[in-house]
C-alpha cells in the first residue's frame, strides 16, 4: 500500500470506470496526448473532484496494450489500468457490452454469453481492482461505477477492509427472472455487495437487486438494508441499496444557451434547414436501446398519412457512432440508414431532407446549439438508465420554450413528470404524442417546461454526487478497523 509510504499517503476519493476522463492518442513522432473525453460522468466528476483535496481516477485509457504510467491531468490523479486486445473483444465488447448490456435493458436483442468472456471480465475486473486499492488513504473512500465493473467492489474489499466502498449503477436493473439468465449471476451479486453502498438510477432498479439478493443468495433484507454475511472480523456486514438519479450540470449548460455566439448558432441552424415552422430533434447514442427505430416509424407513417408536412416540418435524427465492433450495434446501423433513406426517398424534395440524419458527434457548444434550435425533442427509448438528453434539452431552454416527448422507460420518466409521456412500443401513441407535442401552445409549453425545469435545475449532478458521497460516508461498515489516529 502506497499508504505505509509516507511520501504518498493515498487518495481520500479513487473513482474507478471502465475509462479514464482522458483518453491517450499516439501522435507522429510517437508522443503521447492527452484528450478530454467528453462522457456524461466525466462531465459529473469533474465537479465533484474539483472540491476534493486528493482525488485519483482509476481506468482504461482507450488504446489497446498501453498501461502509460500514472499521471496528473486537472488537478487530479490518474491511474491507466492496461486492457489487452483480445481482453477489449471478450471483457468489454463481449461480456459487458453483448451479455450484460442486453440482459439489463431487458433483452431487446438476445443477450449471447460465452464462458471465454466471462473468465477475461474477472480477469478485467481483477486488474482494475489490484490498481485502486492501494491508491486510496487510509479510511479513504472508493467509488466504483457501471456495469464493466460489478466484480471490482468485493475484490477491492478482500484487499481493504478499511476503506468505504460506493458502486453505482447507470443502466437498469432488470427483474430478477431475466437477471437469473444471467450465468455466474451469484458472483455478479456477491461482487456488488463488496461495496458499503449500491446506488441505482431508479426506485424499481433498486426493488430489482433487493429481490435478486433475497431470493438467489437468500441474504436478510431490511428495507433498504442487506445484511451480507462478512468477509472480515465481524459475523455481518450491512450493504445499503438506494436510489440516486443522476443529472446534468444544469447551470453550465442552461449558461451556454445565453451566449449571443450560440443564440446565432441555433438561429443559423433553423435557416440551413430552410426555416421550417417546426424542428424536431432526437439525440442519441446509436444504440438498439434507444428506440430510434420505433421513432422513425412513427415519424415515416406521419409523413405518409400526411398528418405532417415535410415542407413545415424537419426532424434532426444525431446517431453518435457507438460499439461499432458489436455485431448487434452494426445490424442496428444499417436498419436506421434503411428506414431513413427510405423515408427520405419517398418525402424529401431536392433541396430538402425530410429526415436529417447525422451519424457522428458534435461537440458541446453545436449540442447546445441544437437543443436551442429544437420545437420538441422526442426521447423514445424501449430501457433507459436515466436519460441526459431529457435532462439536458430542459436546462438548455431558459426561454420555457420547447416539448420534451418522454418515453416511461427511460430513468428520467420518474422526475421529468411535465413531458408528454409516451409508450414508444406503441407506434400509434407514439404518433399521437408527437402530433401533440407539435400542437401546444406557447402557453402550454410554458407551464410544462417551467415545471420540468424546476426540476432539473434542482437536481443537477453536484447534488447527485454530494448526496451519494454523504450516504456512504455514513454508511456503517462494522468490519472496518477503528481510524488510527
Ligand atoms: C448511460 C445510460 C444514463 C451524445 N451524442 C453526443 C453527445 N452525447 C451526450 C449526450 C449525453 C450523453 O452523451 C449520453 O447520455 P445518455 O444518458 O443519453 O445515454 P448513455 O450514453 O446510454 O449513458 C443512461 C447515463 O449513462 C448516465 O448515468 O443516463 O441511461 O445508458 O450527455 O448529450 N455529446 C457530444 N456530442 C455528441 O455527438 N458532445
């Protein structure tokens, strides 16, 4: 432990993800760059190890082979944890992004499981948690977050027993029937419960991991309390799951949309798009997860029954390249590019798309920009954590103008209550939503979207991570040895 190292005394707060918030480029002459990735929770940390002394972040780096040794970047300490090629292909695109990823937005495409994959996921999970352990101070905290990473609490666990241990959860989690398909389920469990607090988007989420807890391992459940039989000195150790919805940096991005630069942007934007009377936005990951299908098929029908007029009306479909190495991710991309290039054939005239359909990403200011430029903004996925583009298309509009159509299953369905809610498995709800959210008044829009706001702006990522570091720090861990003084 770097601990008994008087020189390096650990950090008070490791945040461990499957990547780094930089990524490494090699440049020409071989050097190596540093590049901000620009993901939600990068954004959400950020804020947060701002405010602590010694903060480190523990991940991947994003090049295959490469453990670059550890580093400082924005104040922070940074600790690469190495990923083979063939570990990239069986831990992270494998068992994580085809077995748990599918299983846990309940299994929209057939989740496939192979005991190769599962074998380099503990493996994965090993490494990152042999790299965290150490670099935390004694009676320091470690956050672990995602579902790359549900093994990492109990390992870290095994090798200190003094530190306080979060995990959280961005997806779902599913019913326990479909998480019971899940092989080596019992170890996915017990890997979790290594941590002290185990934080989910959703109140269902949680009710979902209690039942899987009581029934498979046939633990005591308290409410929220599980008591794990303990891996220390003492006989039970007390794991608490609750609910955290995660949010935006509401102020920052509400800010952005004040600049005269960016009030252009979204003015110039609507004016390339030949000033429809209306623009309707969908942002997405490119992901089966997301139903850009079902939105598409809707939006297809509208414009073949004529409900809408492609001439008054354009909708923006932004599909950010995503896992482009899983098969599933690459099936998905070529069925969105037939829907849209049918759609197109049939109600584009020459000088103007009726869907535009842009498969690569913008950077923060031209997402800003878009947002500010959307009359509605259609959320329609089938599972969804939470949703930061709902979040985020509400904070972008101080001026109360704009509709956000929300589907239920997304995370956000429990706080967002203001949006049009939807049912997107239901093409013809989802075609009436939309004809109504395209149908309010500015007065409408309004009392929705001061209501949504209220909401968001309340609640942004500062509090989220505020409130789940003060939960754990007063989680009790009774194996933990007394704070040596
Ligand atoms: C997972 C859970 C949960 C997208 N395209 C571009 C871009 N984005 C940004 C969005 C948003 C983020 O990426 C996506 O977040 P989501 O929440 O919508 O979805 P996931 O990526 O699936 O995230 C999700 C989240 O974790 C947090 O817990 O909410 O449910 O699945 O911020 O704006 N950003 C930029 N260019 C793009 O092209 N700059």
């Amino acid at each position: 432990h770097p601990v008994d190292d008087p020189a390096r005394p650990g950090h008070d707060l490791v945040v461990v993800a499957n990547r780094l918030p930089v990524d490494s480029r090699t440049l020409p002459d071989g050097a190596t760059e540093w590049v901000t990735s620009p993901g939600g929770l990068v954004t959400a940390m950020e804020s947060v190890m701002r405010t602590v002394d010694s903060g480190a972040w523990v991940g991947w780096a994003g090049t295959p082979g490469q453990q670059p040794a550890p580093f400082e970047a924005d104040g922070m300490s940074l600790y690469p944890v190495r990923l083979d090629q063939e570990e990239i292909e069986r831990y992270y695109e494998g068992y994580s992004n085809a077995t748990l990823w599918p299983l846990y937005h309940d299994v929209i495409v057939a989740p496939v499981f192979h005991r190769t994959w599962w074998d380099s996921y503990v493996t994965a999970n090993r490494r990152f948690a042999r790299t965290a352990a150490p670099t935390a101070s004694e009676g320091g905290t470690i956050w672990v977050h995602d579902y790359q990473l549900q093994l990492v609490p109990r390992m870290i666990r095994e090798d200190r027993a003094d530190v306080r241990i979060g995990f959280f959860n961005h997806i779902p989690f599913p019913s326990v029937e479909l998480f019971s398909q899940l092989p080596k389920r019992n170890q996915i469990l017990r890997g979790l419960l290594g941590a002290d607090l185990v934080g989910f988007q959703r109140e269902s989420d949680a009710q979902n991991f209690l039942a899987a807890v009581r029934k498979l391992l046939g633990y005591h459940v308290d409410g929220q309390t599980i008591s794990v039989p303990g891996l220390g000195a003492a006989p039970v150790r007390e794991v608490v799951a609750q609910t955290f919805p995660i949010s935006i940096d509401s102020t920052a991005v509400s800010a952005l949309t004040e600049e005269p630069e960016l009030r252009e942007r979204a003015m110039q934007l609507r004016r390339d798009l030949g000033n429809p009377q209306h623009v309707v936005l969908g942002v997405d990951r490119l992901d089966y997860t997301k139903g850009i299908r079902h939105r598409l098929k809707a939006w297809g029908e509208l414009l073949g029954d004529g409900s809408i007029d492609p001439r008054e009306t354009v909708m923006i479909q932004v599909a950010t390249p995503s896992r482009e190495r899983v098969e599933a991710y690459q099936q998905l991309r070529d069925e969105v590019e037939l829907i849209v290039g049918r759609i197109n054939g049939d109600h584009s005239s020459i000088g103007r798309a009726a869907v535009s359909y842009q498969h690569r990403s913008f950077d923060r200011r031209d997402m800003t920009a878009l947002f500010m430029a959307a009359d509605v903004v259609l959320v329609t996925a089938l599972r969804d954590g939470m949703n930061l583009v709902a979040k985020e298309y509400v904070a972008s509009r101080p001026d109360l103008r704009g509709v956000l159509v929300l589907s239920e299953f997304a995370g956000a369905a429990d706080e967002l209550r203001a949006a049009v809610m939807v049912n997107p498995h239901d093409i013809d709800e989802l075609k009436a939503a939309i004809l109504r959210a395209l149908a309010l008044t500015d007065e409408e829009q309004e009392e929705a979207m001061r209501s949504l706001r209220h909401q968001v702006m309340e609640n942004d990522v500062q509090a989220w991570a505020h409130d789940f570091l003060q939960r754990l720090e007063h989680s009790g861990a009774p194996d933990r040895g007394p704070k040596p003084t």
